[in-house]
C-alpha cells in the first residue's frame, strides 16, 4: 500500500493538530506529512484530498455484531466490514450473543473470528453469567483475555445487591461497569416512549424515569463504594443527563454515550408504525434531543456509539408491537454526527472529533492514535462537507434496519485505513 | 369520496367526511328493507381480516357488505394460518393474490391497519387495532348520538370508564371532538393515559358529576384482566365508585347512554337499567350496519362500475 494525501487538512485536538499537508502512507506507516511537495514514485496512489480531512480512526464502543448465535442478522465479517464502511477503526461488541460473552473461550473464539482485520475489534463481556443478574462473570480472567470493559447491554442489572458485589468486585483492578439503565418492570410490553403520541397510538410506553431510576441508582452505588467506574451506554432522557452532570460536578468518575439516533431523531416518527424506528432506549422527544444536545456541547456526554444493532427484514417486517428493538448505525453514525451537529453549530469538527475517536479510547484506557511520521497509520479520511442521500441497499451491514433510508446528510467517510489496510468507503 | 382513500384512524376523518358518512347512512337507512339490495359495491371483493375474535363487528360489516352486494368472505386467525407461524406480511400477500380490493382489519397489534395499508394497493379500514382505535365504533356512536339529538355542535359527552385501555374512547374523544362536541373523561387514576391534558378533554373526577354535566354518557366496557395485573384493586370498588346505576337516571331521567358492547353488567353498568329507553346499546347495533354501509360504499366507489 502507497497512497499519498495531496493538501488534505490533518485533524487531531488530542496533538493540537489542524493544518493542511501532504500525507504519505507507505505499508501502512505514515511514511512522511509535508507542507511541501512529496516527490512518488509510479506506484503511488495519489489523491487530491482538498475537500478531505484525516482524524486518528474513529471508535464506536458500543455495537452488536451478532456472533457467536445470531450470524443470520450480522456476522464479524459483516459488521467489521460495516465499521470501516462507516470510517471506524476500532469497535467494542456487546456480550448478548448466544452463547454470552461471559467466559474466556467466547473471547477466544471472537478474537479468532476478527484477528487480520482493518477494524480493531474489542469486546465488552457480560457482568453477571449469562446476563442473568445474579452470579458475577470471571471479570479478572475475562479482563486478563482482553476485555475492556463489562455490562449485560440489552438488560439492566436490576437487583441492586448484585450491583452492589459488581462495584465491589471490579474494585480490585478498577474494571469499567456499563449499564443499560432501564427498569424493566416499568418498561414491561414497550414498544415505544411513553408520551403523548404513545398515548394517541395505542403503544405501551417507556417512560423516561425507567432509564434515570437505574442510573441514579447505579451513581448512588458507585459514590457509596468509594467512586467507582461507571458509564451510562446510551443515555436518552433530560432527567438522566441532569443526574450524570450533577454527579459529575461532585467529582464521580461517571461517564455516559448517546447514539447518533437520540440526537437526530424524534419519537414522533414512530406514528408512521415503521418498525426501523423501533430501539431500547426509544426515541425521546424533543425536549430530551435538546438536552443531548446541550449534554454533549458541555461535556457531560463523552462520547457517541451507535447501538449498531442488526436485525434481519423478516424480523422487522411485522407489527409494530411484535418488532425487536434496534437499529444499525455504523454507515451512518460518522454523517448523522456531522448534519445533527456540526453543521447546526452544536459542535465544532474537533469535538466530533473527540466524541467518536478519541474520548471512547481514552474511557477504555487505550492509546489514541497520533497522526505523526513513524507511526501506523489509524485514520479516518471524510469530507465534511459533502451532500448525499442514504441508501439502505448499499449499506456493508447483513441487516438494513437504519431508519435513514433517503435521509440527505452532509458529511461522508472517503477512506479507513488501519492495521496496514486501506478501505475506500462505498456509500 | 372522502378525504382519504382509507380508514386507519380518526384522524383521516374530517368534518365534512363524517357529514358525508352520516348522510349516506340516512339514506341506507331510510332505503333499506328486508331483501334489498345495493350495488355499491357490486363486483368488488371485501376481505375481513379478524386476526382478533370479535362477534358483532365481523357480522356488522359481514352484513354492510353483503347489503352492498359485494363479494366478501371471513376469516378469524384461529382458523388461519396465521396460527401454523405465517407472518402477518405472507397473510397479505396471499389474500392480495387471490384478488381482493378492500380489507377489514382487526388486529391485536396497534398500528397493524398502517403497516399492511403501507403493503398494498387495497383499501385498509381499521375494526379495532390493539389500544390504538376502533374509528367505525365512533362513527356509528356520533351517528347515534346525531339521531338523537339531531345536532351536535354544543353536546356534551362524558366517557366513563377504563380510557387508557380503550380504542373506543380514542377515537370518540377524537371524533367528538371533530364534531364540535364537548368531551369528558371519568376514569380512576391508574386507567387514564398520563398525557390525557393533552387530549382536549375535560376530567370529571366523579361518576355523579360527570353524568349530571352530560347530555350523554359512554360507558366503556371494563376488561376482568385489569384487576389481575394490578391496576385495579377490586371490582367492587370500580362499581361503587364508576359505575353506571339506577340511581343515575333517577335524578337524570334524560339521560342517554351509549355503550360499545358486550356489556359487563353488574360491573360498569346496572342490568335493572338495560332496558331504559334512553339507554341506545341495540340502536347502536342497528347503526352499525348503517354506518358501515356508509363507508364501504363511500370508499368503495373507486372499484365499482
């Protein structure tokens, strides 16, 4: 591989980086970066990359790829071919595979299934067995196979006993816990929030303080145990922001992500029944999008992940109230960040920068990586610019549940490139 | 014609659509006797899809249709089958095949009648989906109400009962509302929806005052299943304290009522007062047909010729 990036403006706040330069990546080392001239030979691949910007490789610490047990809906293959599609370099996936990520051998298997891969895998192993809420995972041998962090995603440790022993026990190697905060005795039968419209539409409701009775819980918790590690996976509510800022006022090493999805769009969609707009946590109104908004201009939202969750158009393509919940977001996570915030003048391009590359790494403790000569080359290469409609057919993902069919964005990944690997995005 | 090419919920109707319903209705109504028959829809194949049990509304528009002449058939999704796991998408698909033009849904599911009327080139009309609507009920219930008292605008009505639950009461409170009528809701606490101040409607705390300010009442039919799951504590108490008695019409003598059916006598309503004449239950039964000849042929004129 020899590709040279001619007047591309380089992007890190981490380095305090902004310039525009030649880059030139050889094997997959940024061989050289210039404001002058970089004489190539034949062999190069050579791009006018004015329009374009290179950020170290974006990181989405929150998907479901789906294997082992459910490869119909995604398989590694695909949904590592999905990140990079979306520009991403690095992912951590979710434990609620069959079997649960909860033992060292699923680990091994995954790590088998991903290695030689442009996209980094990582992976999130479940807190309790089987994610039953009761007994408590091998955290230290899971951690000692790579795990970087724990949760039962998809439900929330509800018995706060046994949250309890998991701060405790995760104390002893400072282990990050997550939580999918819902309780699901409030939530039982949802299939959309609880509003006015689910009201109108007959729909049973997910109510807000569902999420923020777990979270402030689990703050409580984790402040009682002598301030524990704690993130809060996809944060949608006001009232759970104003709980996670408050916390974070007092000094807790608390931290929380929001999707693309909670920030762009409103539960009134769902009056159109459409089952791609059918996630856990749902749609919130747009109060609650004003108050990601705000979360993520002052910092209480570190970081967005997209929940990339698949599910196959024969699970989806049913009623409404029948239909599992979630959506993919990979394709789109980098253009929705970019329309909904960016170019709203919510965020600047470094805080974008920030929220999907380099936070997520820094809550995980891992190295973020540095646009400098000498070093492997991890980056995501997008014009921030560029105008498009989505289309779901030619998302890289083995599900097309994204409700953002024939959305216009503006914003695009052009190029991912990672482990001596270049893709070229296809969008 | 009306507004819409289809029925999925209350708000497709507009004022000047359910004028339309009602003076069709009328005309069906005064025109009808024992062996006429209507060529509305004559030619036109009408599908009642009830993938929920229901006695009268299935033979209400069983009976609107064939009054219409069109061809119709039935099924149930006990005898479907949807039961054997066939998708609700492949039922579609496989009646469409086999040429129909208008379908009858009912469904368990709310929001079922959207998603298959996104699935195809028929005509939906919604007979009750989940908690969601039931929008030919509020036809044939204002239609009542406007034989009765042959004006609208200014009635005052207050629905009593489980509203949270209740496809009936959505659509009334909103067709009701479309008519210019006054609308009240009566309903123990753990039965309303918590967004209800958003609905227009005015609440009435207590069943006495709510049926001294009406001209009419809706009672709704409470289901045996909320005190099981908790959100009712004993039948006894919602009787005393929501339903509908003797003593009722006693200070109210004029009173109306109205109420979908079947009826959980001794619950939300006494039986000792089933009989009052006041007390519409069959006329709406009657009406029904009415109404729904009404719609079948306001929507059906499209196919037929």
């Amino acid at each position: 591989m020899k590709i040279l990036f001619k007047n591309i403006r380089l992007l890190n706040p981490e380095q305090n980086l902004d310039k525009i330069a030649n880059l030139l990546i050889i094997d997959g080392i940024i061989s050289k970066i210039s404001e002058t001239d970089i004489q190539v030979d034949n062999e190069t691949e050579v791009v006018n990359a004015e329009n374009l910007i290179a950020s170290p490789g974006l990181f989405d610490m929150h998907v479901h790829f789906r294997e082992p047990g459910y490869e119909y809906k995604e398989t590694i293959e695909s949904g590592c071919k999905s990140a990079a599609n979306g520009g991403f370099t690095g992912v951590v996936v979710m434990p609620n595979t069959n079997p649960t990520i909860d033992k060292p051998e699923v680990v091994e298997y995954i790590k088998q299934k991903a290695k030689d891969n442009l996209v980094e895998l990582l992976q999130a192993a479940a807190i309790t067995q089987n994610r039953e809420g009761k007994q408590l995972s091998p955290m230290y041998e899971l951690a000692d196979h790579g795990v970087v962090y724990f949760t039962d995603d998809g439900t929330s440790v509800t018995d706060s006993n046994v949250m309890r022993r998991a701060f405790e026990y995760a104390s002893a190697k400072d282990f990050m816990l997550a939580q999918h905060a819902e309780d699901h005795k409030l939530t039982e039968n949802f299939s959309a929030n609880e509003s006015e419209l689910t009201g109108k539409l007959g729909l049973k409701g997910y109510p807000n303080v569902a999420e923020e009775i777990i979270v402030a819980r689990d703050i409580m918790l984790a402040e009682f145990l002598g301030n524990r590690r704690y993130h809060v996976s996809h944060i949608s509510t006001r009232g759970a922001v104003r709980i996670v800022r408050a916390a974070k006022a007092r000094g807790t090493r608390v931290t929380c992500e929001v999707t693309p999805h909670h920030f762009s769009l409103p539960d009134d969609l769902v009056a159109s029944y459409n089952s791609d707009l059918k996630m856990n946590p749902p749609l919130r109104t747009n109060d609650d999008i004003d108050a990601m908004i705000d979360a993520l201009k002052d910092g209480t939202i570190d970081c967005i992940a997209t929940d990339h969750a698949p599910h196959s158009l024969h699970e989806k393509n049913v009623e409404f109230e029948k239909a599992p919940c979630g959506i993919v977001g990979l394709e789109t996570s980098l253009a929705v960040s970019l329309t909904y915030l960016y170019h709203q003048n919510h965020l600047t391009l470094n805080q974008i920068i920030e929220k999907m590359a380099i936070n997520p790494r820094k809550l995980l403790r891992i190295e973020v990586p540095s646009i400098s000569e000498g070093n492997s080359a991890n980056l995501t290469i997008f014009n921030p610019n560029e105008e498009w409609s989505v289309n779901k057919e030619k998302l890289m993902t083995k599900s097309k549940n994204t409700p953002y069919n024939k959305y216009q964005l503006k914003g695009k990944p052009y190029f991912t490139i990672n482990n001596n690997k270049i893709h070229k995005c296809v969008l | 014609m009306l507004s819409k090419p289809y029925l999925l919920s209350s708000d497709d109707l507009t004022k000047e659509d359910i004028y339309k319903v009602f003076e069709k209705a009328s005309f069906f109504q005064e025109n009808y006797a024992p062996g006429v028959k209507f060529n509305d829809l004559k030619g036109v194949t009408v599908c009642l899809a009830f993938f929920e049990n229901s006695t009268r509304t299935k033979l209400s528009f069983e009976l609107a249709a064939k009054r219409l002449s069109a061809d119709s058939f039935s099924f149930q999704s006990s005898s479907s089958s949807l039961s054997k796991g066939e998708s609700l998408i492949d039922t579609l698909r496989t009646i469409e095949a086999m040429g129909v033009q208008i379908y009858v849904v009912r469904h368990n599911c709310s929001g079922s009648p959207n998603f298959l009327q996104q699935n195809t080139d028929g005509i939906v009309i919604n007979a009750g989906d989940g908690k969601h609507e039931h929008p030919t009920q509020a036809l044939l219930d204002s239609y009542t109400l406007y034989k009765k008292f042959g004006k609208l605008e200014g009635l005052k009505v207050a629905i009593v009962g489980d509203i949270l639950h209740s496809r009936v009461a959505r659509s009334n409170v909103n067709v009701l509302n479309t008519l210019g009528v006054e609308v009240a809701v009566c309903s123990p606490g753990t039965l309303v929806p918590r967004h209800i101040d958003n609905w227009k409607v005015k609440m009435i705390p207590n069943v006495d005052d709510a049926v001294e300010w009406s001209d009419a009442v809706m009672v709704l039919r409470l289901q045996r299943e909320r005190m099981e799951s908790g959100l009712l504590p004993t039948m006894r108490e919602f009787s005393n304290y929501y339903g509908i008695n003797k003593t009722h019409f006693e200070k109210k003598p004029d009173l109306v009522l109205l109420h979908p059916g079947p009826v959980n006598y001794g619950i939300e309503l006494d039986y000792d007062v089933s009989n009052y004449p006041n007390v519409l239950i069959e006329t709406q039964v009657t009406h029904g047909v009415f109404t729904r000849m009404a719609l079948l042929s306001l929507l059906g004129s499209r196919f037929s010729k």
